[in-house]
C-alpha cells in the first residue's frame, strides 16, 4: 500500500476544477468537425471524446500522484497506485453528436476495487452531481438540495436501452393510469444520477452498459439511504460486471415496481 497516494487521494476538491476545466475545452470544440468514428456496432466516438480523455489523464496526474486510470477511448493504464480513475470523457456521444446534449463527463474513483467517490457533469445545464461520503448536486457552485419526495400524482418511470425490450416494458407500464413513462436517450449516468436526485421514482436501463457508463452511480445511491442500485436480474448491483443493465429504484416503490413488471 502506497501510504502517501492514500493520503493524497482523500481529498476530492481538485476533481470539480478538472472537470470544469475539460468543459472550457468541450466548449471551444464543440462545434468544429467532430470527425465521428464507429467503433463498433451502435457504438460511435468523435474526436472530442479523445481529446477529453487525454486532458483528463493529464490535469488528474498533475494533481494525484502515481494513480491508475481505465477510460472509455484508450487502454488501461497501471501505475501502481492504490487508486484507479475511470473516465467517460463523453457519455452520451450519440446524443451529443446530434446536438440533443444528453452527455455527461464523468469522473469516478476507485479505491483497492472499491468506488470512493464520483462526479457527472451535465455541462449544457451546468448541474454537477458529486457522491463520496455524501451525495450533493450543484447548480454552479451553489449546492442544491436533492429532491426527496414525489411532486407528482403519478409515478415517474425512466426507460433506455434496447429498441424491443423498452418497447415491451412501456407496453407493460402504460397499462397503469398511475405511471408516467418516458423513453430516455443519451447519458446512462445522467438517467440514473437524475433518478437517484428525485427527478424519477424508476429508472431501468435493458441493454448493455460498460464500467465506465455507471461506475459512479453506486457511491451517490448508496449514500441517498432511501434508493437501491440493482441489477436487472434484481441482484446486487456489481459495476465491475455492468452488462446485463441496471434499475435504480425508490426503496418505497420496491413492491410496486415487482407486482407491474410481474418480477
């Protein structure tokens, strides 16, 4: 153990300017040639996802010594610390590459394989969601409470992934008067951030998802108290095997959520 990383690392105030700081290089670029790859099917990267990620490498050693990092655009890199960073410089690319700004940059720290703390900016609104030994989101840098009741008569239910599958679960839903659904695109982190925070009682995610894609979202849901991150076999929740996806889920609506998708 590398006592004087451990040290270091528990401090996370450096990690909003980084993110910030990538925004300003986001902005600058925004609306040059984005230069749109396919990496594999239903999966495109721009040449702003690697300039984030390759920034973001850079501002994190300037501050953190001798960390690892696992990043969505370029290969794992082993320093030997204690510490990994994981990194989705754009998670929403599609999204952003049709100029809808369902994207987030994300940052997540993991801890000897134990995630510590975690941020998504959602830039085009300047909302920040942190988690670490709390949960916070930030308007700005003004702290904004997270919303801890239902403002609607209906229960609001988040849906993404898969065209058949989502299709299927809105059939299901839509049944009920007393469920509002809507088809979410872009951020899988956003979509379960944005639930974890109140926006949604509900949030399924029914196609594949990757470390990166949701890896911060375990901290900022465990620390709510009154929320579960599960799997979509209704397990545990484990971000280092994401693939199957995930629910994010009220704890009040629980029995609710099992009785309507006959679970």
């Amino acid at each position: 153990m590398n006592t004087l990383n451990t040290l270091k690392i528990t401090d996370f105030s450096e990690l909003k300017n980084i993110i910030y700081s990538l925004w300003e290089i986001v902005k600058q670029e925004i609306f040059k040639n984005l230069e749109i790859e396919e990496k594999s099917w239903a999966e495109l990267v721009t040449r702003i996802d690697r300039l984030i990620e390759i920034e973001a490498r850079k501002l994190i050693k300037s501050h953190y010594w001798k960390v690892n990092f696992l990043g969505e655009e370029f290969p794992n890199e082993d320093n030997g610390g204690d510490i990994t960073f994981i990194i989705d410089p754009l998670d929403g690319t599609e999204s952003f590459i049709h100029r809808e700004f369902n994207t987030t940059i994300s940052i997540w720290v993991e801890l000897w394989w134990k995630l510590v703390h975690g941020l998504v900016y959602d830039f085009m609104k300047n909302i920040l969601y942190e988690g670490g030994k709390e949960s916070f989101q930030y308007i700005g840098n003004r702290k904004i409470p997270l919303l801890r009741h239902t403002v609607s008569n209906k229960t609001r239910v988040l849906v993404s992934g898969r065209w058949q599958a989502v299709e299927d679960i809105q059939k299901i839903l839509k049944e009920n008067s007393q469920i509002q659904v809507t088809r979410a695109y872009g951020s899988v982190a956003l979509q379960t951030v944005q639930t974890g925070a109140g926006n949604y009682e509900w949030y399924v995610r029914v196609w594949k998802i990757k470390k990166w894609d949701i890896a911060w979202a375990a901290p900022f849901i465990q620390n709510l108290g009154d929320t579960s991150i599960l799997s979509r076999e209704w397990n545990t929740f484990n971000h280092h095997s994401p693939e199957a996806g995930v629910i994010v889920v009220r704890n009040s609506f629980q029995d609710d959520f099992l009785k309507i998708l006959d679970l």
